[in-house]
C-alpha cells in the first residue's frame, strides 16, 4: 500500500524489533523457532516464545499456541486458520530484495479494537491494535498486530494483515453413514446412537428426522418433543436407534436427517441388521412357559373355568399340571414330561371336549408356548 507523505528509515524498523524483543522482559527463557530459507511448515502446537518467519511459508492451525510473539519480514507467507497469541503479531519488512510478506488470518467476523470490520475488506493497516473475529471452525480470536511501515522517500510501504473472509454456514456430518446392528435375536432389541454433528461456523437446524422401511417395521428411533432442533457450531446430537427384527434374515431402513446445511440438506443413514431365529432347550422353553402363566396369573388375563370355587380349583391343578411337568423334564424324563403337556394342552385349547381347565385373554398364548414345547420334545 503506497503512500508518499510517510517516511520511516529501515534504521527505525531495525530498532522498533529490537525494541519489540526487549518488551520480553529480562530473565525470561523461550524456546524460540525461526522459519527461513523457503522452508515450508505447519504450527499446531504450542511454542513456549516466539515465531520469526523471514522467506518461508508457514501454516498456522487449531490447537497451536504462540505464548510469545509472532513476527513476520520479507518474503514471509504466514497463513492463520486457527490458534492462539498471547503478546503480539508483528508484520515487518527487513529484505527489500525480496517480496513484501503476505500474512493472511482466515474467519470471519472480523472487528478492530471491537468495532466490527465492513464485510469483504480485504486488508488492514493496524499499529497495536486488537484483532477479533471468529476462525472458519467457529473458534473465536483474539491478539494485538502491529504493521510496520517501510521503505524512504520514494518507496514507502504500509504493511497490511491480509483478511480471508470465510462464508458463515453450517456444516452437518454424521458418525456413520452406514449402520449394521448385526445378528440380532428375533423378539429382542439391540440400541445404537448415531451422532450428528456441526462442524461450521453457523448455528445448524435439524428441520425433521424419519426413517424409511418395509412394511414390517424393525428400526425405531426415539423422537425429539421438539422441532425443529438447533445446534451450535461446534456440537453435537446423539439420537438413539432401535433395531428389533420380527423375522428372520436381513433387514434394511434408511434414517434421514433434513437440515438448514446448504450444501448437503438431506443426509441419509443406511440402517441394516439380521433378525435370527432363537433356539430355546426344552428346559428353557419350560421356563419361558412358567413365567408366562404367572403374569397372566398375576394379571388377570386368565381365569379357571367354572364358578368361583371350581374355577380356583381348576386354575390350581393346571398350575400343579404345569409344575409336574416341569419336574419331569429336569428329572430328565423327558417321555413323560412329554406325555403330561399333551394332557395340559388339551385343558387349555379352547375345545369342548375334554373341558377346558382355564380361559382368559392369555390362554390362546400359554396354548402356543405348551404346543411349541412339546413339537421340541417330538423332534429332538
């Protein structure tokens, strides 16, 4: 940036560096790290002093922190994405045979001493002063930069800071696009989360979630009170999914998320699983068969038939039936376990002949488990 009514001798920049140095204070020790020689390099790290950067392009990301001074001369190529400096941001000249240093701080919402910079300035001249603004992953910035100005008479330069206006957006990404919950027993549930995340500089608005499936429905998942769901930059959702198959073999579903993220408004998940076929022992059917009488028992939701008394007596020798015959199965008889579900299904299938021992809405089911326990027994 030319201007022909300043002029400052490179005598004066030489000492306002050293005066700069000075300000370290006395006794004080810093690892220092100079950058020179067409040297390229990355800073994501902590550097326990100061950064020189003289004909080298250097990169500077999250989570670097400078804690002491930043200082750029001829030639520099310093890029700022992320990171923190704790004194200062000196851009300087100290080599006219070589080009003006470039320094460019990439964010947006940039503001000088707090007073917010007009959209789209492209650079600036600061003299201790106090540059803010936000980073393009929506960490916020803060540190003091001072330009040098240069040259004499007829070649005077302001230096400038360099502003590389992010656009503002959101930026939805999920942890997986593609979710297998496996083998999955039929009749059982298995839970997974999924996690959708903001990774731009601007608030993200989840608009709707919904899954797509066949007719059978297998995937759930646990819905939201309220939409739509805003979340800020930086954050995350964790949505919990449900996968509980109804049939054997594969099953597929697609869980899409629609948001305010403008270049990918619709994301979808593919969900799949495999629904298989549990193979209970005897005695575990047995056991399943037994817990089921007695929460229909302590339910209601079967009764003896008969009037009061003979319906009690009749609910309670179906239940000593029951208990006989598991008995026999433990004992390992297993014929005549065999032989005793015969006789107690035939008091519980709804035929009039022989009558019927018990009644109820869950009589239909106990008949199902009984009759499925003695096909066990037929076929083992």
């Amino acid at each position: 940036m030319k201007n022909n009514t300043i002029t400052t001798s490179q005598k004066h920049v030489a000492a306002f560096l050293i005066a700069v140095l000075l300000c370290i204070g006395p006794g004080m020790t810093y690892a220092d790290i100079e950058f020179a020689g067409g040297v390229t390099a990355l800073i994501d790290y902590t550097v326990d002093g100061s950064i020189w950067v003289y004909d080298a392009n250097v990169t500077m990301v999250d989570p670097a922190h400078i804690l002491g001074f930043v200082i750029t001369g001829s030639g520099a190529v310093l890029d700022v994405y992320g990171g923190q400096i704790d004194y200062l941001m000196l851009i300087s000249m100290h080599d006219e045979t070589l080009p003006d240093g470039v320094v460019t701080v990439y964010g947006t919402d940039f503001a000088v001493d707090g007073i917010p910079v007009e959209p789209g300035t492209s650079e600036l001249f600061l003299q201790y002063q106090t540059l803010s603004g936000v980073y393009e992953d929506g960490t916020p910035f803060s540190y003091i930069v001072d330009c040098v100005i240069s040259g004499n008479a007829n070649y005077i330069y302001y230096q400038t800071v360099k502003l590389g206006w992010v656009a503002s957006e959101p930026d939805i990404e999920v942890s997986q696009y593609d979710y297998d919950f496996g083998q999955t027993d039929i009749g059982t549930t298995q839970y997974g989360v999924l996690s959708v995340y903001n990774l731009g500089s601007e608030a993200l608005t989840i608009q709707s979630l919904a899954l797509e499936q066949e007719q059978d429905i297998q995937f759930a998942f646990a819905p939201f009170e309220v939409m739509p769901l805003t979340l800020a930059p930086n954050t995350f959702l964790d949505i919990e999914i449900a996968y509980n198959p109804v049939y054997e073999g594969p099953a597929l579903a697609v869980f899409r998320v629609v948001s305010n993220d403008p270049d990918q408004p619709i994301v979808q998940v593919a969900l799949s699983g495999t629904g298989v076929s549990v193979v209970l022992s005897p005695s575990q059917q047995m056991a399943q068969l037994l817990d089921a009488f007695d929460v229909a028992v302590e339910e209601n939701l079967i009764q003896g038939v008969g009037n009061k008394q003979s319906a009690a007596n009749k609910l309670e020798t179906f239940s000593k039936m029951l208990t006989i015959a598991d008995e026999l199965l433990t004992g390992g008889y297993d014929e005549e376990a065999l032989d005793a579900l015969l006789m107690i299904e035939a008091k519980c299938d709804g035929d009039k002949s022989p009558k019927d021992f018990i009644e109820g809405d869950a009589a239909a089911d106990l008949n199902a488990l009984i009759n499925e326990l003695i096909n066990t027994l037929l076929t083992q």
